[in-house]
C-alpha cells in the first residue's frame, strides 16, 4: 500500500497507509490519546477521525480539552440527539435544520401543536436517555438520488427541498446516532455517550420561516446551549440572569431614561433622564474628536437617489433604505430620495468642495450624523437595534502611505476613550471582502493588504474575519468586554479605495498630478442609542457620576430642615452638578429605597443637626452606611468626582 506524509502541528512529519484514519493515527502516537481523541484539523479543514486520509496533510487530533473544536462537536452532536429525542416523542414531527449557533444550537421543526415548558422537559430527559445509550455516530457518503428516495420514503419533505436546493451534484454526508439518521457535512463525535449529560439546557421555542422566507411555512425553533462541563453551564446561566438584571430596557424604565412604541417603530423617544446621558457622552467625544484633529461637519438626511446610485448604496443597500418620493413642481415624474442609512457619500461632498493638496491630508472630517435603516420588526431590540440612529461618524481623507499611522492613532484614541467609559478589554477582527462587493480585486488586494499592514504596525493580537467586509472594503472590528463577560461589536475602521474614485474625490500629489485619496471610514460608539444601551448594561445602570442624569438628590429628614435642603441644591447646582430636592413628608428610608430604585449615585440626607452643623450626611447607591462631611468639602468632593475624565 502506497505511503503519505502527515505534518504534526510542531511540524515532525511521520509516514502512514494511504487511507489511514485520523482515530487510527490518534492511537499510533499514543493510546491514551486514542482514547481521548475526538476529532482532526486536516488541511485546516475540521474532520471526523473516521474519515480516511489519502494524501499528504497537515494534520492536529483534538481532545475535549480543545475548546474550540470540542464545543462545535458537542453543540452539534447536542442538535441531532435533541432532534432525535423529538421524533421518539413525537413521531410525526417533521425535521429540517440544526446549525449550532454562538453558545449552543438551534433545531427547525414542523408540528402541528405548540411545544410547551413541559415539553421542553421531556426532549431533555429523553436527550439524556439517548446519551446513556452511548450509541455509535457513523457515516455514509450517498449520491444525491439515493438521499432524495430515502427521505421521501420517510416523508421528509424538507431535506428532500435542502438536497434539491443544494447546488453542483456532489455526493452527500448521512449521518446516523445509532438508528436516527440526519443530513450533515460533520465532523460528529465518536458515539452519543461522549455529550457531558449534566452540560446543556433546553432555553426557549421560538416562530421561525423555512428558509427565512415569510411566504414559507412557519416552524418552531427550539434553542438550547451546551458547554464542555457543569460548571461552564452553571457560569453562563448565571450570567443570564445577570444579564437579565441588567436589561438596559428594564432600566430604562426605573430610570425613566426612554421608551418607544408602535407609532414610530425603532425610534426612541428620548425622557429628559435619557437625554441628559446622551448629551453628556456627544459632549465628552465631541471634546475628544477636537483634540485628536477632527473637525465636525453636518450633512442633510434627505438626499437624491442619484448619489446613493454613484456611491453603489442603492445597488448594495437598496433593501434597508427608508424611500421619500417627492412631487417637485413642474416635473413630470416623482423625485426619489432616500434617508440617509449613512454619512459616507455625503462626506465626499464636503470634501470636494475646493481643490484639495497632498498638504490637506490627512483630512479627518466628523459627523453626529443621524441615520434611518429599515430593519425588520422581529431584529430590534430596545437601544441595541434601531431603525433611527446618530453615529458618532467620521471619515479620513488621506494617502495610502498615511494609513498606518492613522490606523495606530485611531486605535490610541479609541483604547484611551473606552478606558475613560469603563471598558479596559476589547479585541480586534480584520473582516476581508464580502461576495457582494464593488471595486476590482486589484483594489481589494491593496485595500486589504493596506489595512493588515497598518493593525500589525499596532498589534499582531487580532483574528482575521474571512467575507464580512463592507460592500466597498476591508475593515477592522472592535469588540470591546463588558462587566459580565459579554462581547459588544462597537467601533470600526475601514479602508476605502473605491468610493473617492466612484464619487470623484481628488488631490493634487507632489508630482502635480490628480490622485484619488483613501478614504478611512471610522466610528468609535457606533451609534450613541446602542452604546448607551451598552453603558446601563455594563453599570447594571449605576451610572459614573459625571454620566448619571440625576448626580444628587437632597432629600430632607424632617420638614424644619427644607430650608436648608434648598440651600444645598442651590450650592451644588451653582458648582455644576445635577442635584435636586426631595422634601416630601415621607420617610427618609422611603425615599432613598425610592432613589435607589432610580439608580441616584449620591443621597444626602438632611435634618436639623445638618442644617445646625452646615454639614451633610452623604450616602452612595449601594451602600448601607454613611458620611458626614461639611457643604463645603462634600461640593468639592462631588465636582471632582462629576469631572468627566478627559477634563480631570
């Protein structure tokens, strides 16, 4: 039998039989990793240690100790026993899809009946039966007719629609968990006995269309997560409810910080709590953009289809655009317009006003610029998703030989702001070009090459996005960490070769010839409504002072001390600070439970020995006990505290 060679990850080469199987080479390097072995990287491409190898390969065996590798295996595994479990329950359900998604997976199923809690239960406990059976995971390769007459003989009309829509007439992988059989390109685990029992929970059911389509039949989703242990599953449940705790929209009320409703969906209403916050964070960036060179510019909302038509939004973006038609007197037809879904275009319009020199740039223009994308209903979410937006945009006009040290200060600049915020861990994603793109290769492989160059100038700590480009470049994403663990994408720096060459922007270089300026898109918060969101999650809405809408409540302990409390808030709001009176006739307890409630930082509390003493008794959000200090030295104190950090 013929020989191949097979590179070890630490780059020894060792010689097996054609045809050898990654379980078998698993076993020849050592038995107990035999035993431990769960599945291959061959050739980058992640595999079952049953397939056969039949040329020379790079090749890695994995354990469960691989994160990566063993959580795709045990969610995907975790889909077909779930699906299994329901068709033993439930005979007459149809199957169709069950992709793992991030911390778990999901499964698509047509039945007549609504699944219930209870039923939930039931697919769990029959999942762990089917686990203890410890039933083999085999595979068989077929051809496409024979996988079609196979699942119209089990009346499966959903994978006879998948194999049909599949394209090109490749053979196809079956999958079998001991008698249950499923579609599936793999890799699967050994046998079901290798899925930890006490790691995985059945969350929700949810409406989902075949296919995405809302003109196909409608399915329940049932959605469940699975981890490598126990105690990974205890953790990540525990951050739910956390995470549920911290529910920015929950806090929006008790804070009465916004809200929205039917009449305007995705638009938020913003409560003058809410708006106090908002105004605060634009004023901080706006403070930060004016230091790091940026100067601030303003664009219309409304602008004519054939702008959108030049920058090749309208082709790439159509779908997501608000439309406004409008009769314009005299012509014969309807002027079409659209929203704004971003700033870019309109950028270069302020751009090439003027000739512009190799000495003008970088240009670094920025915009609070307000934005409307369609979204669909069933996407948004609170603050987090919107169809009404501001983005805390802004576009840098500049030289191919300016792009890394523009992507290094950018990245100096957003560390420094998300530090300021609250936030020290963020990571960074370098997205390539997507299918639907414009603009040749040629420029791709520059705008990309460009990019990788420039964050490795910074950092050789980033991970590489294959496809999830923008349509008109490369990008870099930063997702930054939040107090519970949860990463948020928000900020975004993107290089653009084609969009100054569709719109026409240009400079005279050196050599006193025309050229087309790179164009860096850049955003920091991404869009003010969605970070906010982020903000009252990250502080379970415990506020920094100089953030928090309301800084200080005076609340007095008896009617005498009113005077006194008026006296107070006068004082601190002259010093700058957000305070009011609370001088109600209720307890003092009642109304720092009350305060509390609405996130207020700092109580003081005031009665005669306060208003005798000219001092305060100072209690923080959060804490049972409290301080007395003087009016004068508790204003110092507190104006300090509220200094917004790039003024400290």
């Amino acid at each position: 039998m013929s020989q191949i060679s097979l590179t070890f990850p630490d780059g020894n080469a060792r010689q097996f039989d054609k045809g050898v199987t990654a379980a078998e080479v698993a076993a020849a390097i050592a038995p107990s990793l035999g035993k431990a072995a769960i599945s291959a990287t061959v050739d980058g491409r992640h595999s079952d240690l049953a397939w056969p190898i039949d040329r020379d390969a790079s090749i890695a065996i994995h354990t469960l100790k691989d994160a990566p590798q063993a959580l795709e295996l045990i969610r995907h595994d975790f889909a077909h026993v779930m699906a299994r479990a329901v068709q033993k329950l439930w005979p007459e359900v149809k199957v169709t899809i069950g992709p793992v998604v991030e911390n778990g997976w999901y499964y698509d199923f047509d039945r007549d009946e609504p699944f219930t809690p209870e039923d939930l239960g039931a697919i769990e406990r029959e999942m762990r039966a089917i686990i203890a059976e410890r039933d083999p995971v085999r595979t068989e390769v077929w051809d496409r007719s024979r996988a079609i007459e196979h699942y119209i003989r089990k009346n499966e009309p959903f994978k006879v629609e998948l194999i049909e829509a599949i394209p090109g007439d490749e053979p196809l992988r079956m999958y079998w968990h001991g008698h249950w059989q499923d579609l599936c390109r793999g890799p699967h685990l050994q046998h079901t006995g290798q899925l930890p029992a006490d790691a995985f929970k059945l969350m929700s059911v949810a409406g989902a269309y075949w296919r995405g389509d809302h003109t196909k039949k409608q399915l329940q989703r049932i959605y469940g997560v699975a981890f490598r242990n126990r105690d990974d599953l205890k953790a990540y449940l525990t951050m739910l409810e956390e995470a549920a705790k911290r529910d920015h929209r929950k806090l929006g009320r008790e804070m009465a910080l916004f809200h929205l409703q039917e009449e305007a969906p995705g638009m938020v209403f913003w409560h003058p709590n809410g708006w106090t916050i908002y105004r605060a964070l634009e004023d901080y960036m706006r403070r930060r953009l004016r230091i790091a060179g940026y100067r601030e510019i303003r664009t219309p909302q409304v602008v004519d289809r054939v702008l959108w038509e030049r920058s090749g939004h309208w082709e790439a973006y159509r779908e997501n655009m608000f439309i406004v038609e409008v009769d314009e007197e005299g012509a014969k037809e309807k002027r079409i317009n659209a929203l704004k879904p971003m700033n870019c275009p309109c950028h270069v319009q302020v751009y090439n006003q003027g000739l512009k020199s190799y000495r003008d740039l970088p240009l670094r223009l920025a915009e609070f610029g307000s934005c409307h994308r369609y979204e669909s209903s069933g996407s948004m979410h609170g603050l987090m998703r919107v169809r009404g937006f501001t983005q805390d945009d802004a576009h840098i006009f500049c030289t191919e030989d300016q792009i890394e040290a523009e992507c290094a200060a950018f990245i100096g600049l957003l560390s420094s702001i998300y530090a300021d915020l609250g936030f020290a861990k963020f990571d960074i994603k370098l997205s390539t070009r997507p299918e639907v793109r414009v603009g040749s290769d040629a420029i791709w492989d520059k705008a990309e090459t460009a990019l990788e160059n420039a964050v490795r100038k910074v950092t050789n700590d980033y991970q590489v996005d294959p496809g999830e480009g923008a349509f008109y470049g490369p990008k870099l994403d930063f997702k930054l960490t939040d107090a519970i663990g949860r990463e948020w994408q928000c900020g975004t720096f993107q290089a653009d070769f084609n969009l100054p060459v569709r719109l026409g922007a240009e400079y005279v270089g050196e050599d006193g010839g025309k050229h087309h300026p790179v164009m860096l898109h850049r955003a920091i918060l991404g869009s003010f409504e969605r970070f906010i969101g982020i903000l009252i999650e990250n502080y379970a809405g415990r506020m920094p002072l100089w953030l928090a809408p309301r800084q200080v409540v005076v609340a007095s302990i008896v009617s005498d001390a009113d005077d006194y409390v008026g006296e107070v808030v006068a004082r601190l709001a002259a010093a700058g600070l957000r305070a009011e009176a609370d001088t109600r006739n209720e307890k003092i307890n009642y109304k720092v439970r009350e305060h509390s409630v609405g996130k207020v930082p700092v109580i003081l509390a005031i009665g005669m020995k306060e208003g005798a003493e000219r001092t305060v008794s100072i209690r923080r959000l959060g804490e049972a006990r409290t301080d007395t200090l003087t009016l004068d030295a508790a204003t110092a104190a507190l104006v300090a505290e509220a200094t917004p950090p790039d003024l400290r």
